[in-house]
C-alpha cells in the first residue's frame, strides 16, 4: 500500500442501528489483520464514542434513525480527521453518498457484500483506498467534478500550483485507479505514488483523494 497504515491490527469501528449488520461485520473483520473496537447504534451514541475511541476505519450506515449518517459524517470528520469513514449502505443513492464524500467519506460498502470483501476494502481504506469499486468510483467522481460551481478561479489556483507528475497521478485517480495500477501504469513504485498523493491533497487543502479528484475540472 502507498499511504503509511496503522501499526498491528486496524481499529475499526461500525455505527448501524441493526444489531444483526454489526454482528455481521463484527464476524467479518475479526482477525489477525482488523478488529472491532466499538460500535453504536445511533449517530448521537457515536459523537460521543467515536472521538474517544479514534478508529482507523469508521464505517457508517447512511440510514440511521435521528439523525442520519451523512449528517454524522459532516459533524464527526472534523473531529476525527485520521479517521477513514466509510458508508454503509442497502441501496446506491447516489444523492447521499456525494454529499458523504464532500464531507469526508472515503467510500462505501453495500450490505450484501461478501465477508471477505468487506475486510479487503477495510483494509485499503485504512492504507488510504477509496472503498469501493473502480466503475462506482469513477462515476460518483464524475459527479462530484459536474457539480463543481463553474469559473471559481480559487480553484484554479491550486490546480495550476500541481506538478505535471502530480496532475497525471489526479487524473488517473480520477478514473478510480488505485495506487498499485498507477504505479504499474507510470513504471514507479507505489510509494512513490503515494508521495506524489500526499503532495497533491497539500497542494489542494483537500481532505482525502474524493475531495481532490473532485476539484479535477478537466475531462479524462
């Protein structure tokens, strides 16, 4: 992985009103490789837990009861920023999971994915990977560039201040490439990519790779 991860197994945390989805989680992150650290049921439960327990992953149901998840998310990011929050989701709203991204979601995962995916994608999210597939990626980005307010020459600014290396690496991000592909792609390491990524969300005051490809106005 390109970004530096945690050290020993990741801390993941899960906040979903259904007992039976965190049971479920629970048994499919459980390992050597991840663990559950907490869990609650409602998003004001998690305002309080999730600042304490400081999670490598949160993964957060967008549909909770009170208030909902990408509330949660807008009011919790800030609070924790090292923290990678991850959508949980029945359905492919694509509405709400636009809205979490700006806030700071990394991604998301469906409810009906297999155990094992859904540890693959804790994982990566926890190594800096956008949680979800390169297809899904690649048009929620294309989402959030088309609603992007047009002629905001603040914008510009910091996209013109990125190396032509660094603007490569953006617009292959763009395109929901991980850090291994592009690497293979433009014959460097993956480490090297994820420094060129560091420099890029610096550059940008970006948050997170969603929010920095985001701010990528030009077609790929």
């Amino acid at each position: 992985m390109s970004e530096p991860g945690p050290r020993g197994p990741v801390r993941v945390m899960i906040v979903d009103d259904h007992a039976l989805v965190r049971a479920a989680v629970r048994a499919a992150i459980t390992g050597a490789s991840a663990e559950l650290v907490a869990e609650a049921a409602t998003a004001e439960e998690a305002l309080i837990v999730a600042p304490q327990e400081r999670p490598d992953v949160l993964l957060v149901d967008i549909n909770l009861p009170g208030m909902d998840g990408v509330h949660l998310v807008r009011e919790l990011a800030p609070r924790i920023p090292a923290t990678r929050i991850v959508m949980l989701t029945a359905s492919s709203d694509e509405a709400d999971l636009v809205d979490a991204m700006r806030y700071g979601a990394v991604g998301f995962l469906t409810k009906d994915m297999r155990p094992e995916a859904i540890l693959a994608s804790v994982l990566g999210a926890a190594h800096g990977e956008l949680a979800m597939s390169r297809i899904t990626s690649a048009r929620l980005i294309h989402r959030l560039v088309r609603s992007k307010p047009p002629g905001r020459s603040s914008d510009d600014e910091p996209l013109a201040s990125l190396s032509e290396r660094e603007t490569e690496i953006l617009r292959l991000l763009a395109r929901g490439m991980t850090d291994r592909a592009i690497a293979e792609t433009l014959t460097i390491s993956p480490r090297t990519v994820g420094s060129h990524v560091g420099a890029i969300l610096r550059k940008l005051g970006a948050r997170n790779r969603a929010e920095a490809v985001a701010r990528y106005s030009r077609p790929t």
